[in-house]
C-alpha cells in the first residue's frame, strides 16, 4: 500500500519556526519604534520653527507701518492673521522700539525651545537664548 499525500502536505509550522518568526518581528519592531518616535520630535520641531519664521515676519511687517516693533497682542488688534500650529506656544520675549525682538516657539511635543533674535541674524541653535536682544519690553504669548 502506497503511504497518503495528505499526511505530508498537513504538517504546518513546528512552535519552534513560529518563535524565531515572532522574535525576527520583535527586533525589528525594537529598531523601528524609536526611530518613528524622533521623526514625530522632528516634525513638533518644524512646525514650531515655521510658526516662529512667521511671527518674525509679521513683526518686520509691523516695523514698516508702525516704526517700532511689538507685541502678539497689538497685531492681532491690527488686524494681522497670526497663526500658530495646534500644541505650538509662541512668545514675544523681548522687543525694543525699532531695534530689534527676540521670540520664542516651544512645541507640547517636543522639548526643545527655538529662539529668534532679529539682531542676531535670526532664529538661533538650539540652547542659546537670543544672545543680543536682552533689553526692552516684555511681550505676550499665544498658543495653538
């Protein structure tokens, strides 16, 4: 008598071949994972610096009408459509007359604060906190 096909073709995968597969997927995943996680820090840092370029630009905007740099709070009563990010605070840290400002942009995301000084060149490393700007008026916030 001839032995059945059928017994060979059922054997499946042994425990053993399933354990190594799901172990295969479980480096993997412990590789992927933190990568995922800095690219979402990376993407909080973006839309904070895009929000702090656009604020910088309202200001230089202000500047030419009004003579003077100012506050979030003036410009939203004249008129300018200041934007910010959902999770993003931004802030007028300093500004001084028609000389110069410094703001700040921090994501919930991420916890990293960007900092731009107008009379340092603009928005500035990580960690250093607008290096000429340091006198003038306090301005406001205003988060997204």
């Amino acid at each position: 008598m001839l032995p059945s096909r059928s017994k060979n073709l059922d054997r499946g995968f042994t425990l053993i071949e399933l354990l190594v597969v799901i172990i295969i997927i479980g480096i993997l995943a412990a590789m992927a994972i933190p990568v995922f996680l800095n690219q979402r820090v990376k993407a909080y840092d973006s839309a904070a610096k895009s929000d702090i370029r656009q604020l910088a630009e309202f200001e230089e905007a202000y500047l030419t009408s009004h003579s003077s740099y100012t506050d979030i709070t003036t410009m939203l009563a004249d008129g300018e459509a200041v934007r910010v990010s959902p999770g993003v605070t931004l802030s007028v840290v300093r500004y001084d007359g028609p000389r110069g400002y410094c703001l700040s942009a921090k994501s919930s995301g991420s916890p990293t604060t960007w900092y731009y000084d107008s009379q340092a060149g603009g928005q500035q490393s990580p960690g250093v906190i607008c290096p000429v700007t340091t006198t003038g008026t306090a301005g406001d916030s205003i988060t997204g």
